[in-house]
C-alpha cells in the first residue's frame, strides 16, 4: 500500500486564522480525496482532490472555506479558512488506486481557540 | 441514497474470545466495495478488510473476517482470539463503483477488550 504523510500532525489556531494542510504519497495515485471527523463522530467527506482541475465537493462544503489543491498525483493541500472553534476536527486525506482499495494518512488534529 | 448503519455504539469482549461487529448496508446500485477501518485513540484510520458485491466468498485477513450476506445487506466484522490492542473504534464503510470512490461512513463502534 501506498506510504502517505500529513502536515502538519496536530496544530493549535486563532478563531479567524487560516491553516493549509498538506498530503503527500510516496506513489502516483488515481484518487485522493480529503475527510473531516468531528470530535466524537464519524467521518464526512469533504471533498475529491482532482489533479490539474477544480476540487469536487459534497454538499456542505464549499471552495472559499476549504479550498484544496491537487498539483500533482502525489501531492494535495486542504485549507482550512477563516477559522471557528466548529471547525476542530481530524482531517484525513485518503488515496486509492482503485475503488476497491483506499488508505488513509495518519491526520491532522486541528484544535480552534 | 446510500447509507451504512453500525447498531453498537461500545462492545466489550474477553480477551482471546471472538467477537463481531454489525453492520448493514443500503444501496440500489449492484456494483459497490464494503471496508472496515479500526481506528484507535492516536486517530489514525487503518484498512482492515474488503469485500467487493460481486464476491463469491467471505473475505479474510488473519484474525478479521467479514460476514457477508448479501440478501440481508449486511456486512459484519469477526475478530477471532481477540487481544488487548484490539480495543479502539471500528467504522464499516462503503463505495459505489461508479461514484468515483468515495467512501461513506457508519457511526462507529468501540471496541473494549477485557484481560
């Protein structure tokens, strides 16, 4: 399986403040795709990284708070913008070569203040 | 629409005894994938096990097997001989074929072993 980092781990922001976080797989892959886990809850998807085009996102979710950046089949960003204390979350960012295979990476705890 | 529904909110079980995880699935479309995830308290999501819709048999992973029946929708997880560091969060999840992969998620079950 494909090895996949995240950037930062775990951060503590200002209510306000924006925060990028990055994705980076050590293999090209089909589809990467960003998560968000509330305290507590299970997981939501955000959005689909597209490489070279627009992010699609689900319903809830839209460009101006998060937008996401796929420049490549290796790499994606996520930022988190314009920051509330709701927004404290574990994003995941999660990559599969095919349908029947998707891994995730290791998170990033984001706590809002 | 689809949905996952995972009925057990905490489970306990004894070490080294069996245990399993429900979960039910609902969707119209014939060509969809079924994942469990364990995730313990560091938060990381780690892939246990697969089963496609058009698989003939039970898939297996060492110690984790699913339960597949279909015709009741239901796709739950068996942990033989369970130990200590089974205990954490464990989330079934779905992905229709044709809807680019993405995964849609049950609320959770946690977990605890008993020494």
């Amino acid at each position: 399986s494909a090895v996949i980092s995240q950037k930062p781990s775990r951060d503590i922001c200002q209510r306000g403040t924006s925060l990028t976080i990055q994705c980076q797989v050590d293999s090209q892959v089909t589809m990467m795709f960003w998560y968000r886990q509330q305290p507590g809850q299970s997981l939501t998807l955000i959005a689909t990284a597209n490489q070279g085009s627009e992010a699609t996102y689900e319903s809830g979710f839209v460009i101006d708070k998060f937008p996401i950046s796929r420049p490549n089949l290796t790499f994606s960003t996520l930022t988190v913008s314009n920051m509330s204390p709701e927004d404290s979350s574990i994003y995941l960012c999660s990559v599969g070569e095919s349908s029947y295979e998707q891994y995730f990476g290791p998170g990033t705890r984001l706590t809002v203040t | 629409a689809q949905k996952i529904t995972q009925t057990q909110p905490g489970m306990f079980v004894q070490e080294k005894e069996a245990v399993t995880l429900d979960c039910t699935y609902d969707t119209s479309d014939p060509s969809y994938g079924l994942f469990w995830y364990k995730q313990p308290s560091s938060g990381e999501m780690i892939f246990l096990i697969y089963q496609g819709s058009y698989d003939q048999q039970n898939a297996t992973e060492g110690r984790y097997s699913l339960n597949f029946q279909k015709a009741r929708k239901s796709a739950n997880l068996v942990i033989s001989a369970s130990q200590l560091g089974d205990s954490a969060m464990y989330f079934c999840a779905m992905s229709v074929y044709n809807q680019g992969g993405k995964l849609i998620f049950g609320q959770g079950t946690e977990l605890s072993v008993k020494p």
